[in-house]
C-alpha cells in the first residue's frame, strides 16, 4: 500500500510539472502565428488543424485559430489574384501583335467575330481559298470555298507540299456544314471543318505557312490552287490567336472567382 502511494505521488508530480493542454494549443497557436508572419501558409495551417485534433477541449485556441486561417485564406487569395493579374497583362501583350491583321465584324449575326483583314467577305468574293474561322472566345475552325462556273461537289480537301501532307475527313453535303448554291452563272461549295473535321490540315498549315502549299478539292471533280500568302498567314495567326483567346478566358474566369472568394471571406 506504502509502495503504491509514493508511485500515485511521483505520476502526479510529474503531471504537475509537465505542460499542461492549454499551454500546449497555446504553443501550435503561436507556432503557426510566426508562420503567418513568414508567410509560410502550408506549415501554418498544419499547426492550425492540430490543435484541434491534439487538443480538441481548448476551445479558446481552436476558435483563434480558424480565424488566423480565415485570414491566411484571404492572403493566400490576394497571392493568386496578383499572380492571375499578371499573367491576364502577359497574355494580353503577347495577343496584341498577332491582332494586327485582324478586324472584329458581326457580319455573319449578332455574335461578334475576327476577321484577317485580306479574308473579309468583300475581298473574297468569286474566290476558291481556305478561309479562317474565328470568335473572341478562340473558337476556330476554317472552311473551303470553291466558287467556279461548273460543281465538283467537293467534300474533303488535301493540303501538301515536297511529299508532305494533311487529308481533312469527308463531310457529307447537307445543307449546313457543306452547302452548295447558285448565284447566276456561278456555282459556289462551302464545307466547314468544324469539330476536328480538319483532321490535322490546320496545324499542317500553321506549321508550314512559309511553304508553297498546294490544296485539292476533292469530290467527284478534282479542283487546285497554291495557296496565297495571305491565306496561310490568316489561318496560322488565327490558329495561334485561339489558344492565346482561351486562355485569357481562362485566366479571367478564374480571378472571377478569386475575387467573389475575396469579397466573401472580407463580408
């Protein structure tokens, strides 16, 4: 019995000297208030959730510290919106140069498109060319358009140069995506190669805009051209300016939501 006694009084004297749990959450709490101050936010909000989990009674310190990690949510958010806004401004620079060949029109509805500059409607007219699709949120896609005063009822084309080469899929005529009609003597055929329905010829394109790139009309009746200068560049530029489109799309949806964040952690 003696024995036991001085073993119950040696267990609490230790208790006694050792931290106690309030000091302890204390101690995380001011931890991961330096790391605050550090700006070292992973750390922090580690020293953060365990408190809770080490110390769930310290009610005190588990309340203080979801309102320091309320407010490392806030910095960590003015973080990315500075990091958001500067790439927005990079990507807005890098879409300038390539905008200069390029013209917004809503010619074709009330949706507004891009247009290189040597490719409008009015510059085109009786022409046989590829032609550049584009809208201000970087979907693109081009088109075929065969204007002669005999059909060839064409529904794919080949791009090539030096045995090099792209071949689009057929698109059946049907009225929409390939469309044929009549303007006098004339008979015009119009094929968009939307969806991946180019099948490559695009990028062929962009990749080669320096080369002498011949395109076949294909269908019942076999048409050639070399493709202008002009015409390549139109698609090579438009190509490009689409991703750069998208992704300053991108870039603004998400500070969007950045600053409807921001605006809620600040209510």
């Amino acid at each position: 019995m003696k024995i036991l006694s001085i073993t119950l009084f040696v267990a609490l004297l230790f208790a006694s000297c050792g931290p106690n749990k309030q000091e302890l959450a204390k101690a995380k709490y001011n931890r991961a208030e330096q790391l605050f101050a550090d700006k070292n936010f992973n750390d922090a909000k580690l020293e953060i959730d365990s408190i809770a989990e080490l110390y769930p009674g310290q009610i005190e310190y588990i309340t203080r510290g979801n309102d320091l990690l309320r407010k490392i949510t806030i910095e960590e958010q003015k973080q990315n919106k500075v990091f958001l806004d500067s790439m927005l401004q990079t990507k807005r620079a890098e879409l300038e140069p390539l905008m200069k060949n390029f013209i917004e029109s809503s010619d074709y509805g009330a949706k507004k498109i891009l247009i290189h500059k040597r490719q409008k409607p009015e510059n085109s007219y009786g022409r046989t060319y590829l032609r550049a699709h584009l809208d201000l949120e970087g979907n693109f896609y081009i088109s075929s358009r065969y204007t002669g005063t005999d059909r060839i009822y064409h529904d794919q084309i080949k791009v090539y140069f030096s045995g090099n080469e792209a071949l689009s899929e057929v698109v059946p005529e049907d009225g929409f995506n390939n469309r044929h009609f009549e303007d006098g003597e004339n008979q015009w055929e119009v094929i968009n190669f939307k969806d991946g329905k180019d099948n490559g010829v695009i990028d062929f394109i962009a990749q080669n805009a320096n080369q002498s790139i011949k395109v076949q009309f294909r269908g019942k009746k076999y048409y050639y051209i070399v493709m202008e200068k002009f015409d390549k560049e139109a698609i090579r530029d438009g190509y490009e300016i689409s991703f750069v489109l998208k992704e300053i799309k991108r870039i603004e949806e998400e500070l969007n939501k950045v600053k409807a964040e921001l605006n809620r952690l600040n209510a």
